[in-house]
C-alpha cells in the first residue's frame, strides 16, 4: 500500500466518505504557455503505487499513468487556462479559476464527498483539505498533477511545430538558457508569452515604450 494511497484512505475512513477529488496545476512558473489545472476521482479502492507527484516521474512514466488514470478514473477534468487570463488577472487567481471549473465539472460528473488541492482554497459544499505538497501526499492530487502536467506538455509540444525557434519541446516555455536567448533574438510573442512575467514583461514595456513615444 503506497503512501499517498493510504492517506487518502485514512480519510475516507476518517470521514466515512467514498469519493475524493484531487486538483493541482501544472506550469505556473513558465514564461510561455498556458497553465493547465485539473481534477481526478479515483475508485475508493484503486491502488497503484507507481503514481507520484508528476514532477518525480519521467516523461514515460507519467504518459503511461495518464492513460492509465484516463480509463480508471470515475471522473476527471482538465482545463488549459490561456497565457491572456494569466496576464489578466495573475498567475494564482488564473490558477484558481481553472482550478474551480474543474472541480465544478467533476462535481457535475460524479457525487463528491471531499476535496483535496496542493496547497489552493476553492468554492465549494464540501469538505475541503489545502495542503501544501498535495501531489507528493495524495493519491487524487497525484493522478490530478499528472493529468495537467502531460496536457500541458503535449499542448507545447505542438506549440513547438509553430514557434520552433524557442525551443518550446523541450523547455515546455520554461524560462532556460535557450529560452532566454531566444527572447533576445527573437523578441516575444503576444499571446504564446506571459507578458506580465518577467523578462518578457520589461520587452514588452520597452516595445511599448517606444511605441509612445
């Protein structure tokens, strides 16, 4: 019995409930991209000690255990919030909002009994546990981190056919010594970059700038 499975368990039995959520996000720290947030609900007796906090697994793993999670799951959901939103209304508020439409989807799924997020406050009738590390400690969490973190990969991976020249398969937009020579180069793109991250965010203002004046 893994760990994250058995934590899940000492609550169901704890609260004398069946079904748990798990939510997390993936890709808050990108210069480019979307984030991607979604929410997971696991059979009350499904085990599988290979799922993990998506950031410890290979790419093998977690694309192996995202098809597995995929056909297991009594419901899931995953949203892709865009780089405009982020700018918006900030990378946390983008990250709870995908967060809630998620949980609001799977709630409309499937009968929730309680919810468990790594580390995010959302609206909801239901118990719900805040922790920090979630997808280290929850199985649900886990499954949810390695939903969003797969989504999110195959989406720059495709993002990489159009905006070859940053290199975007392998840093997914994050901000890599590549990456940031390429910015340079090739300045930034509106709506693939996250303007109000820095250093796109000086470009951006430098360009802007210049415009005015």
């Amino acid at each position: 019995m893994s760990k994250l499975f058995e934590f899940d368990q000492n609550i169901r039995i704890k609260e004398n409930i069946t079904n748990i959520v798990g939510l997390d996000e993936a890709g808050r720290g990108p210069l480019a991209g979307p984030v991607a947030t979604a929410a997971v609900v696991l059979p009350k007796d499904y085990q599988n000690e290979m799922i993990n906090d998506s950031k410890k697994l290979t790419d093998k793993e977690r694309r192996l255990l995202f098809e597995e999670i995929k056909k297991m799951a009594l419901a899931y959901k995953v949203i892709l919030v865009p780089v405009e939103t982020i700018d918006s209304i900030n990378i946390l508020e983008a990250d709870r909002k995908g967060m809630q439409e998620c949980l609001e989807d799977v709630e409309s799924q499937v009968e929730v009994d309680y919810v468990i997020t790594d580390y995010m406050r959302l609206k909801t009738a239901h118990p719900l546990l805040s922790i920090p590390k979630g997808d280290a400690t929850s199985l649900a969490v886990a499954a949810a981190s390695i939903v969003a973190k797969v989504t999110r990969d195959d989406y720059m991976i495709e993002l990489d056919k159009k905006y070859p020249q940053y290199d975007l398969a392998k840093n997914k937009g994050y901000g890599t010594k590549k990456h940031l020579e390429a910015l340079k180069r090739f300045g930034y793109v509106k709506g693939l970059h996250r303007l109000s991250f820095e250093p796109v965010k000086s470009m951006y203002l430098g360009i802007e700038q210049l415009t005015l004046f």
